[in-house]
C-alpha cells in the first residue's frame, strides 16, 4: 500500500535560518504530492502541492520538487521566521491530476519551532 | 467564505460511554472526510461521503464507530462505547474540486 516517510522532529531553528524537511514516499502509479501545514489550535492547511515528476510546488517561500527517480518531496525555505513554527506533513494522493477524490496518505508530521 | 466547522472543540470522556461530533462543511461542498489524528501521527482517514452516500469507509472500526450524513450537508461521528486508544483529534474536511478544507477539530480525551 501507499505510504509517507517523514524526517524525525522536532525541528529547532533560529530565524533566518534554512530550513529542510525530508520527505519519502512508496506508492504504485503516479501519485500527487502534497505538503500540509497546521498552526496550533487550527486545521490543517494545503502549503503546496505538485502533480507530476519534476513539478515544483511553491507558496509562502516554501518550495518542494517531486522527484519520481529518489520518490521524495522535500520541503525547503531560505529563511524561516518565527511565524513558520507549525507542524507540516507530507501526503500523497492515489489519483493522479491532485483531485480531491484520491485517498489522501500522510507521513506522521514534523513539528517546527523557530525562536527569534 | 466560512471555513469548515466542528464542534465541539474539547470533550472528555470515560471509557465505555458514547460521544458524538458534529461537522459543517462549507456550503456547496459535495465531499465530505472524518479523519483520525492520533498524537504523534498524521491524519487517518475514516471515512468519506459523496454527498449522502459513503464512499469509504474501509479504515472506519464498525463494531463502535458510525457516521452519517444525512440531506448531503452536516455530518456526525459517533463512537459507542469509547475506549482509551480513541483518544485523538477528529477532523473533519469538506471538498468541492482539487484540494480539502480542514476545520480545527474535536480534541476527544477518553479517561
């Protein structure tokens, strides 16, 4: 079955500083991927998503390329502010094209905090 | 555009008695997904409805969980009888085209 491998948290980083989270996937096809944001005490909020190989996913100075040959989707910022501090999860959709009808996988969530 | 709403926020429980939530979509919005937030994971889905009917509910634990959606709009999770390992965070999520709006969740406590 699908499944979303993220990166052990959680992350500390100071403001400004550069941030990587890592991100794996195992899935039959060609699945969408999708970077998920959850500020304390709110819902989950779609940050990014890519629908095929090589797309990059972009928004907030966040970024993330679907890699199919290391089936990874790592999430980067250049600078990160204290306002980024949130958990983010990596998912992947089973319907190609990133319809809201495909079964959504998410990895377990990195927890981000960035102190000023 | 209001946002998807749940309620309640925080309920707490003793186990073997029976909880029930309550989920708004947003207007128009024909999907609607129950998922399962377990501390420390991601969301699990429970199961999803295309307007009235269910679409999957394969991850759903039958024998106490039950949901409905009746008229295609509000939605409502029941759980009867609780256990400890039902402690968790109940999202609910509604969808029109590409992509889910998230409300915030009922954080459910089962002591």
């Amino acid at each position: 079955g699908n499944s979303v491998t993220q990166m052990e948290g959680p992350v500390t980083l100071s403001e400004e500083a550069f941030l990587t989270i890592n991100c794996t996937y195992t899935a039959t096809g060609y699945p969408s991927l999708f970077w998920y944001v959850q500020y304390p005490g709110e819902g989950l909020q779609l940050l990014l998503k890519a629908t095929k190989a090589d797309d990059k996913g972009s928004n907030k100075g966040f970024e993330a390329t679907y890699r199919k040959e290391t089936t990874s989707f790592h999430l980067e910022k250049g600078s990160v502010q204290v306002s980024d501090s949130a958990v983010y999860f990596c998912a992947l959709s089973d319907s190609a094209g990133g319809t809201s009808y495909g079964k959504l996988t998410f990895g377990q969530g990195t927890i981000l905090t960035v102190h000023p | 555009e209001a946002g998807v709403a749940q309620s309640p926020r925080y309920k707490i429980i003793e186990k073997r008695q029976s909880v029930a939530f309550w989920c708004n979509p947003i207007s128009g919005h024909a999907t609607l997904y129950w998922y399962q937030q377990i501390l420390g994971q991601g969301p699990k889905l429970l199961i999803q409805f295309q307007n009235n009917g269910v679409v999957d509910d394969s991850q759903l634990p039958k024998d106490r969980f039950s949901a409905e959606r009746l008229k295609g709009v509000d939605s409502t999770l029941k759980i009867q009888p609780a256990k400890l390992e039902d402690s968790a965070v109940y999202l609910c999520a509604s969808s029109l085209g590409p992509g889910r709006t998230f409300g915030s969740g009922t954080r459910l406590t089962v002591v």
